[in-house]
C-alpha cells in the first residue's frame, strides 16, 4: 500500500518530492539518466510505490510483484556510478541506502546494472550487494 508523499524528496537532491521523483513516479517526467532512476526507485521504496517499481524493471528480470516490507527508509548516498549518461545505453550505479525495519536500523550497499531501452532506463539487477 502507497504510504503518505513526503515534502523533501526521499533520494536527497533537496528537491520537493513533487519537483523531483515525483514527477518521474506519477510519468510527468522520464529518468535522464541511471543515477536519476536509481534514485527514483529508491524514493518509490520510500514511498511504496510498486507499481512505479514494477514499470522500471527490465522485462528479463523482472517479478512479477514485490513484496515491500516494513522498511522506513532513512537516507541514500551515491558512491559511484560508471555510464548511464544520456548518451549511453548501459550504466551502473553503486550507492548505499540506509533503513529502519523491525530488526534496528540497516545499511543496504548495491552496485545495480541499468540498461537504456528506446527513451526509458530501466533497472536490471545488481551486481553484488551488502
């Protein structure tokens, strides 16, 4: 279930969450580039947006549902990225994402694969995480 849309956009940019993710989340605006999806998806986790998860998901590996769990959130931090420009048709993009669930507070770290299919990147699957 969708939770409430917050003020600040959950992927940090300073931005308005309207301003920012969520106009790629409502499909207001397209992901310019891999970081740009990345940090959209992260923001739709944030926000439980399945279905905008769902829709940027490669169709190769793609499930057929996710199940969000009881994760909050709390912050993400961009530790690199490699490709994934306008001009390019692949990326990736390594960041840590940092939450709270029912076990405490946790740092998720992934390096995910991005492939740029006609206009829209789309998310691939991760390389390695932690």
């Amino acid at each position: 279930m969708p939770r409430s849309k917050p003020a600040a956009c959950p992927c940090g940019s300073g931005q308005t969450y309207a301003a920012c993710c969520g106009r790629l989340h409502s499909g207001v605006a397209k992901a310019a580039t891999a970081e740009a999806l990345m940090r959209s998806r992260y923001s739709a986790f944030a926000v439980g947006d399945e279905a905008y998860l769902l829709r940027t998901w490669h169709p190769s590996t793609r499930p057929p549902r996710i199940g969000l769990d009881g994760r909050r959130f709390t912050g993400l931090e961009i530790l690199e990225t490699s490709g994934g420009s306008p001009l390019h048709t692949s990326g990736t993009v390594r960041f840590r994402a940092r939450f709270v669930d029912d076990d405490g507070p946790g740092v998720q770290t992934e390096n995910s694969t991005f492939e740029r299919v006609g206009p829209d990147w789309l998310y691939v699957d991760a390389l390695d995480f932690d």
